[in-house]
C-alpha cells in the first residue's frame, strides 16, 4: 500500500511538464548577451549564474547576462535578494544522477539559472496569481534563483514574515522542508523518542536536528570529525563521528524509534537493525549512489522491504508548497529553529559557494546576496 502511496505522490507533486517550461528559458537556454556575437535586443536583461553545459560549478558556471523573463500564467517575478545553496541546485549543474535530466531540467545543459531557493520582492504577477501582489516580500522556489530575477510559481512562494531576514529566508527553502516533511509528516516524530539523523551536519540535517528536538525527541546526529561540534550546537544530544566507524552500531540511543537518512547510502537491512520493531525509518537522500540514479532505486524498494513488517519502511519526494514555508517562518520567528548560515558569497563568487558543498566543506546552508 505505501508503494502505491509513494509513487502516485511523486507524481502529484512533481509532474513532468506537459509543455515547456515558461519560466527562465531565457535565463538560460537562450545566449548569454554578453557571449561574442549576440545582439541586445529591447528585451530588459539581468545578471543571472548560468551554465552551457553539465559538468563541475567552478568549471561550468559563469556570471552571464542574459535576457529577463516574464511570468506566465500562476507564476510571479521575483526580484532576487538572495538565494540559498542547496544539493538540488548542486545536482542540477553537475547533471548527475543522469536522472535528473529526465524531470524537464534540460536533457543537454541545465534549463535554468542555477539554484532553487528564492527570497526578494515580487516585480510582476502573471495572470490568475491572487494570492501575491507587486511589492510583496517572498520567499520559496524558483528555478534560476541565482540571478537578478527569477521566475516561480505563486503556490511555492510564502510571504517572508518581518522577522526574517532575506538571507535567512533563502535558506528556508528546499533542504528546510524536506526536513520538516521528513521529521513531521513522514517521520511522525513524537516528544520522547529517539531519533537517529544520519547527515546531520548538511542542509537537510541541520534543520532536521532542530525540527526534531523542538518536537521533543531525544537525537543523535552523525557527521565527519570537523563538523561533530557544530551539530551539538544545534542542539543534538548526541553527537557520532561517521568517519570514525559504524555509526549504527555506535550510536548512542540506539535502537531507534526513527531514522532520519540523509547521508551514506547504507543498505536498508543495517538500517532496519538499529531501528525498534515498530520503527520507522524515512530515507530522503544520499550521496555516492551512482551516476545514472544516485541511489535511488534503494529508495523506491525500501518500502517493499517492509512488506509485512511492523517497521515502517518510507521515502518521500519533497513537495514544493508555500505551506510548509509559512510552518517553517513561524518556527524561525518563535526561536524554534535558527537558520544555519555557513557563508554568504557575493553573486560573482556563486560557483565557488556551490564548489564548496561539492567538496563537502559546508556546514548547514551557503546564501548567494544578489540584490540590495
Ligand atoms: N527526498 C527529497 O525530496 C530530497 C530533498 C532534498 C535533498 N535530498 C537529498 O538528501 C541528501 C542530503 O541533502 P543535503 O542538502 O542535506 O546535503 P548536504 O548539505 O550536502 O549534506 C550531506 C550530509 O551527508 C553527510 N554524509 C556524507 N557522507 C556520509 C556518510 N558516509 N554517512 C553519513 N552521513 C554522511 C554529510 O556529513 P559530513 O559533511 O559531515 O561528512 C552531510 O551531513 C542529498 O542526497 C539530497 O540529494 C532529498
């Protein structure tokens, strides 16, 4: 039944378009205007991250000026602000998994601007947006969001609350509701149990430390030696040196009454193991599971492994809607959760913020400041 449940919400919530894209294609298929050759037209232009072709951020991405683009039906301009870094902007420059290509992100070379994660000020509404309003402070997904302007769908946006800054809020985005998914709805944590985040120290990680204390649980976060204090500090009980051994055999409060898996691609049997018989374990991601899927045929079969088990076995695409970032905002204004900025960089240094997670330097989440 899960099965079932798993594969018709990913298809709900991540439809494969229909029809082209209207959003950026002139933030990034089109030829950059600053390219030899191309010709300014009376199209308005803006500075956007862009990339020609897959491959690695600091050898791909460039600063370009390209032309701006028009919101399209449900759709709003953002003037950007800022825009968060996360993996998803990360797998969708390097192309890898190979899978990736095939969710109308541009099969030969990335579709869009680099980065999904959006906090600015809404420049233009397309037709049928009511909800959203020139001048309104927003913030949520938008594909291209590391440009000047950047176009989203009115639905995945939130208005960005007075006390959340811009940074703050770009960071809020993507790797912060699919903690709050997992933790929350997924996970269905409860005060007093014992959580287990394997990946702790990343975008993901980092909030689902904080989601799920501020639920009540008792949490061991894993990361690699450098990063073990800087998940203390965000509140985890305990804290566990992946690089230093099993940490499922290691860990302190194990068995577990959820997994939260975010790193290491482990094999669900070793999962199931540190789990209580009535656990549950949500796998949301992980690196390192090879070019052409990343892994994620672990993540669709995991459910069958729980066929006729009182574990419960799940994964989960994370959707894209302003309600979770409206639920995130009030926990971030309340003081329940700190958004955990490592660096801001300056729009020219994009490439090297997103080389910095490709090289797992980061601790919690990397903002681009674009605008004033
Ligand atoms: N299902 C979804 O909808 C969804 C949404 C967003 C993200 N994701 C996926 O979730 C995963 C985490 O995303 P993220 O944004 O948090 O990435 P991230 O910021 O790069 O963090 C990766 C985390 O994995 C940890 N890690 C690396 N190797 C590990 C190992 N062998 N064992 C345990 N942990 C290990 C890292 O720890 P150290 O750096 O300390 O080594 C870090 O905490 C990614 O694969 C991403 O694609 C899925």
């Amino acid at each position: 039944m899960f099965v079932t449940y798993t594969v018709r919400h990913i298809l709900e919530d991540n439809p494969m378009p229909t029809t082209a894209p209207s959003t950026p294609l002139a933030a990034s298929r089109s030829r950059a205007l600053d390219e030899p050759g191309a010709a300014g037209g009376a199209m308005p232009t803006m500075r956007a991250i862009t990339a020609d072709r897959y491959g690695a951020p600091a050898d791909v991405l460039r600063l370009r000026r390209v032309e701006r683009t028009t919101p399209g039906k449900g759709e709003v301009l953002v003037s950007v602000a800022a825009a968060g870094l996360s993996r998803a902007a990360l797998h969708l420059t390097t192309g890898t998994p190979y899978l990736v290509r095939l969710f109308g992100f541009g099969f030969r070379a990335p579709k869009h601007a680099m980065g999904i994660e959006v906090a600015g000020t809404v420049a233009a509404v397309g037709a049928g947006v009511e909800r959203l309003a020139v001048g309104d402070q927003v913030f949520g997904y938008a594909p291209g969001a590391c440009a000047e302007f950047a176009v989203a769908r009115a639905d995945k946006l939130a208005l960005r609350p007075e006390g959340l800054d811009v940074v703050h809020a770009a960071a809020l985005v993507d790797s912060a509701s699919t903690a709050l998914q997992a933790v929350r709805d997924h996970g269905r944590v409860q005060a007093g149990e014992r959580v287990l985040v394997l990946g702790a120290s990343g975008g993901v990680g980092s909030f689902a430390v904080q989601i799920a204390k501020a639920a009540g649980a008792e949490v061991t976060g894993t990361a690699s030696t450098a990063k073990l204090l800087f998940v203390a500090g965000l509140g985890a009980d305990h804290v566990v040196d992946h690089t230093a051994g099993d940490p499922l055999r290691v860990a302190d409060g194990a068995p577990f009454d959820v997994i939260l898996d975010l790193g290491g691609n482990r094999p669900v049997k070793a999962l199931r193991q540190a789990l209580t018989s009535t656990g549950r374990l949500v796998i949301v991601g992980g690196e390192g599971g090879g070019k052409l899927t990343g892994g994620f045929q672990r993540q669709i079969l995991a459910p069958l492994r729980g066929v006729g088990s009182s574990q419960d076995l799940m994964t989960f695409v994370s959707t894209e809607h302003h309600r979770f970032l409206d639920d995130l905002a009030a926990m971030a204004v309340a003081g329940e959760i700190a958004v955990p900025i490592d660096r801001t960089h300056p729009i020219d240094e994009a490439p090297q913020g997103l080389a910095r997670m490709e090289a797992g330097t980061l601790r919690g989440k990397d903002v681009v400041v674009i605008g004033p």
